[in-house]
C-alpha cells in the first residue's frame, strides 16, 4: 500500500496535447477557421462563393510561396531571396510571353522556361548555402540582390502587360468551377504525394539534427540543396499565380513577399529551427494573413490605421501560435 | 611567424585591406573616388550604418539565434518623430533626441520581453515588431507634415566639426570606444558574452541571463533611434521607410567583422570595419557608369564572393 502512495503511475499526455502533436497545424487552422467566421459575421458576402475565390485567388501566389519556403525551414535553413525569385519569374514569363505572343503555346513555352529559372535560382542558393556553407541569412540576402538586379536587366520598369490567354485562364472557370479552385485542389495532390516521398523527410532529419542525419549516411549536403531546388520551383509556380491576378510583369513585385512567406511559416506551426512541420500549416498561415486583412477592413478601420491593426493582429497571431505549439509539445 | 599570419587573418585585418583595395579601385575607376572630400562623405554614410549595426552586433553576440530584423522600422519611426519634434528648430533637439531615444528603448523593450519571457524566436519577434512599425509609420504620417531637420543637427551630421571630421563620425568613433569598453573591460561586456557562447553555463554561474538579453534589444532599438536621428540630419527630410534599407545590411556588416551569428563570438570594432567596407562597395557601383540591374548583380555577386572569406561553417566530419 505504502508503494502504491508513492508511485504515480506514468503521466499520459492528454488528448489533445498528443493530437496537436500529431498535427502540428491545428492551432492554425483554428485560428484560420475563426478569422474566417469572423469575416463572415462581419461581411457575409466574404464567406461566399465568390468571396472565397477573390480570397484565394489572390493569396494563392503566398500560399505557394509559404510552401516553398516551408521546404527550406524543414532542414533549418532560411530562404531571403524566395520573394526575389518570385520576381525574376514573373518578368521572364511576362517577356518570353511578350515575344512569342498570345498562344496556348506560347503560354506553355513561359511557364516551362518559368520553371527553369526557378529551379537555377534554387539550385543557386542550395549551391550558396550547402556546399560553400555560408550563412543562409546573410547568403540568400545577397543572392535576393543578384536575382532582383537580373529581374530589372529581363524588364527595366514595371508594365509589360501578360496576354489575355493567361490572366484570362487564372481568373476564369473550367467546368462552371473557378480556375483557382482546381489550382488549389492540384496543389493538395502535389503537398500530398510529396510528403509521402523520402525528400520531406530527410529534410526534417537534418533540419532536426544535421550532425545524426549525416552520421546515419545521409547526404546532407544534397538534402539541403534539393530542399533549396524546391523552394525554387514552388517560388516559380507563385509567380505563375501573381500574374495571373495582376495581369503583368513587375521587377520587384515580390519583394515584400519573402517576409510575409516567413511568417506564414511560422504561423503554420513549423519550427524555424528545423526539424518539425507542415506545409499544410503554411498554406493555412497565408490564409491567415489574408483573412487579417480582409477583417481588418470589413471591421471599418479608418484607412490609416489598416497597417497597424494588420502588423499588431500578425504579431498577436505569431506570438499565440508559438505559445499554444509549445505548450502542446512541452 | 605563425601568430604574424594568424594576426593577419583576423576579419578585421581582412576588411580593412579589402576597403584599401576597393579604395584603389574606386579611384582607378573614376579618378576623385578616393579624394578626401568622396572619403568623408563615404565615412558618413558607414557610420549612419555602423550605428544600426552596433545594436545589431550586440543582439547578435548574446546568442540563441539573436537577431533584430526590426531595426530598419525603428529608424524610419525615429526619423519621423525626430522630424516632427524638431521641425526645423535647433531648439527642438533635445526633445527630439530624449523622444526617439525613448521610443527606440521602448520597442527593443518589448522585442527582449517576448524573446526572453516568452521564448518567442528572435526572428519571428522582431519580424512582427517590424509590420507593426510599418504600420505604426502610416499612421504618423497622416496628415502631419513629416518634419524638417533642424539647422544644428545637419551640421552636426554633414560639416566638419573637430579636425576636419563631422560630428557624426566622432559620435561613431566614441561609440566604438565605448562598445569596445563595454564589451572587454566590463562585467556586463562578459557577460553578454558569456549568454551567447553557453547560455546554460552562464545562468548555472549566476548570470541573469534574461535581464541582459532584454537590454540587449532596448540598447539596440536606442541605437536604431540614434541612427535614424542622424539620418534626419543626413538628409533633411525624411520619407517613407528610410529606414528600410539598414535593415539587412547591418547584419551584413557583422557578419563582415567577423562576428559569429551563432553569437558569443566576435566585437564591434570588426562590425565598424564591415560597415565601412559595404559602403565603399556600394560607393564604387553608385559612381560607375552602369545601369541598376548590372549594379545589383555585381553588388550581390561580390558580396557572396566576400562572404567566402568570413565565418564559413564547418564541414561535416563522421
């Protein structure tokens, strides 16, 4: 009797704590699910076909740019030029259109061309970060200058109209249900295969512990690398989906978007230090971001103050996440 | 012999015979480059960096992945206020320095707090801080005219003051005295350096390793607001996100004076070095005759090619 006073049997982690566990995104697909109800109460029109779409269609380009930057944040690395990126695609697509003319054609030949230099830029920045081993943070910043400058020598000022078979297509409806949607379902099919393949998860490994992965015989170097590759070809398709939605080429239209990519990240539930996450949690991260701004201006903020509504409610939602992650895993 | 060589190898000796030989190709270039006038008026623009990079150096030594993303908001803000409060009149300095001062003391307050209490990543913290800055900005600027520098403080920041230098370059040679000070001949100096190489072992030996963390960021957001100050004088009006383009760089600059992102390694009189390398850097391509984008492609590609000389990682060894 006097041993069964003392010993307390196993703590069992609680259900939902080995739920979260399992699913790292959920804090943030409640956390999407309630923005968006809230959205609803506040403009129901938001929660409506067409308001879903709207939304989609224009946050379609950060949640692929979310995933590829999740790829890389897997092995505990960082991509700052993947907003860069996004923009050098979409100028040589918009050019390569631009010359060869308004064809289905001429459509594909970009888009293949788009990905090509996607995949290099990614391939760079591996190349940078892996096998020169210099700093990601530093080293990505100074690739996002080599590509932002080759985007300005592809199209010195913003401009260049895209052809209306493209713009047309991406905002248009294939068999009465909008394009974006059979985008958004295509791209469930990609996350989903390619998390079934080893690449997500020899990334994880040496984003958890590089020295382990690398002692139990896996190429590190080449992971890490792959990881950037990817990167490269997802920034590649979200600059497909940017100018799909503004129709043209812009040097530096993707600028600003390599530090939204990383907080979408974070928002999703990835750990920055590697090792742990979900793209799924990503793709929710940009909806949140997205969802925040729409509510911000459904709730009737003066114009003004949007940005700072938008910068504090961001910080709040990363700071909560962060916080209910933690305490799920601890 | 060998510790003549190791001493040679030290960032700081790289950096400063790299600025030598950029000197010399700037003035092969375009003669007048590296005339003492064009000298001048780089050393401005560096110390304007070195400032920023000064907090940033210190976040970046007291470790676990410190790093202060909110720096470049932090100047813009501070530049704006400062305009605001000046307005033109050399009697406004005063309060325009104790506001932004105090602003930058407040928002690297709260970036340490949430790092330290609450054990948010320092790049998702100052990251948030920095959309919130960004927004904060749009709001002062509504309506309100954004300022002028006073006559006082552009002096201060662009005419000769004491041996031919500017204030601002005395200013940036005190801080690097006393950051040089700080950080070898004081306690808290070894501490900082103590949380950044072992966090573990210093909080085992007594260290408050969360109350120095803390200061850590506010005295990188005060010198955020100094610098932005000073940018106000630079230029005499400030615009929309000014601050902007310190932002990266000065983690640029550190890196280049050979401190270790990894932190608990490294100085500031290197980060000064850095800074001013990047300057000249930057000073070259803006005088050679070539179009924006091949002056990005070269500036980014000689970074990289810089970054091979500094802090590579080790390899992976079974």
């Amino acid at each position: 009797m006097m041993v069964d006073a003392v010993a307390t049997p196993p703590r069992r982690p609680g259900g939902i704590k080995r739920f979260i566990e399992a699913y790292p995104f959920l804090p943030a697909l409640i956390i999407m699910l309630v923005l968006l109800a809230l959205n609803g109460i506040w403009q129901p029109r938001s929660v409506s076909l067409v308001g879903i779409t709207g939304l989609i269609k224009t946050y379609m380009a950060l949640m692929l740019l979310a995933v590829a930057q999740t790829y890389v944040v897997y092995a505990g690395d960082i991509d700052l030029s993947a907003g860069a990126i996004v923009s050098l695609v979409n100028v040589v697509i918009v050019a390569v259109m631009a010359s060869l003319g308004d064809s289905g054609v001429s459509v594909l030949a970009a888009m293949a061309i788009g990905l090509g230099a996607g995949l290099a830029c990614g391939i760079v920045n591996g190349i940078v970060v892996a096998a020169f081993r210099l700093q990601a943070i530093v080293a990505t910043f100074a690739t996002s200058i080599f590509f932002t400058g080759l985007a300005l020598w592809v199209m010195p000022v913003a401009g260049t109209p895209a052809p209306a078979t493209f713009w047309r297509t991406y905002g248009g409806r294939i068999l009465d249900v909008p394009f974006v949607f059979w985008a958004a379902a295509l791209l469930a099919v990609i996350l989903y295969l390619l998390a079934r393949t080893r690449h997500a998860l020899q990334l994880l490994a040496v984003g958890d512990d590089a020295q382990g992965a690398y002692q139990s015989g896996l190429p590190v170097t080449a992971i890490r690398i792959r990881g950037y590759a990817m990167c490269g070809v997802f920034a590649a398709l979200a600059a497909f989906c940017i100018t799909g939605d503004t129709a043209s080429g812009d040097p530096l239209v993707g600028g600003k978007m390599t530090l939204y990519s990383i907080a979408a990240v974070v928002l999703g539930g990835t750990a920055l230090a590697g090792g742990y996450g979900t793209v799924v949690g990503s793709v929710f991260g940009a909806l949140i971001i997205g969802l925040i701004n729409s509510l911000v201006y459904f709730v009737g903020t003066p114009s003004e103050w949007q940005n700072l509504v938008q910068g504090l409610a961001i910080l709040v939602a990363l700071v909560a996440g962060i916080l209910i992650g933690r305490r799920a895993r601890a | 012999m060998t510790r003549l060589v190791d001493t040679l190898k030290t960032p700081i000796i790289v950096a400063l015979a790299l600025i030598f030989l950029l000197l010399i190709v700037g003035e092969m270039l375009s003669p007048g480059f590296a005339s003492p006038t064009q000298i001048m008026r780089l050393l401005i623009v560096a110390a304007l960096l070195g400032i920023v990079a000064a907090g940033q150096n210190l976040v970046i030594l007291g470790g676990r992945e410190g790093i202060d993303l909110s720096v470049g908001g932090v100047v813009s803000l501070s530049a704006i206020i400062a305009g605001n409060l000046m307005n033109g009149q050399d009697a406004g300095i005063p309060l325009a320095i104790l506001g932004c001062v105090a602003t930058g003391a407040l928002i690297g307050l709260i970036n340490g707090v949430g790092v330290t209490l609450m054990r948010i990543p320092p790049l998702v913290m100052t990251l948030g801080m920095l959309g919130v800055l960004q927004g904060l900005l749009v709001v002062i600027r509504q309506g309100i005219p954004s300022g002028r520098a006073a006559p006082g403080l552009s002096q201060f920041v662009t005419q000769p003051f004491l041996l031919g230098l500017p204030g601002i370059i005395w200013l940036w040679v005190l801080i690097g005295l006393f950051l040089a000070f700080l950080l070898s001949r004081t306690v808290y100096g070894h501490r900082i350096y103590a949380i950044g190489s072992n966090e573990q072992a210093a909080r085992m030996a007594g260290v408050p390793v969360a109350a120095i963390r803390i200061s850590l960021f506010a005295l990188s957001g005060v010198f955020a607001a100094i610098a932005g100050i000073c940018l106000i004088g630079y230029s005499g009006s400030s615009f929309a996100n000014v601050g902007e383009q310190y932002m990266l760089p000065s983690i640029i600059a550190v890196v280049f004076g050979g401190t270790s992102l990894a932190g608990g390694k490294g100085g500031y009189t290197g980060t000064m070095a850095g800074a001013m390398m990047l300057t000249v850097l930057q000073g070259i391509l803006t005088t050679v005759n070539i179009d924006e984008s091949g002056r990005q492609m070269i500036f980014g590609a000689t970074l990289l090619l810089l970054m091979l000389f500094y802090g590579r990682g080790k390899a992976m060894r079974a």
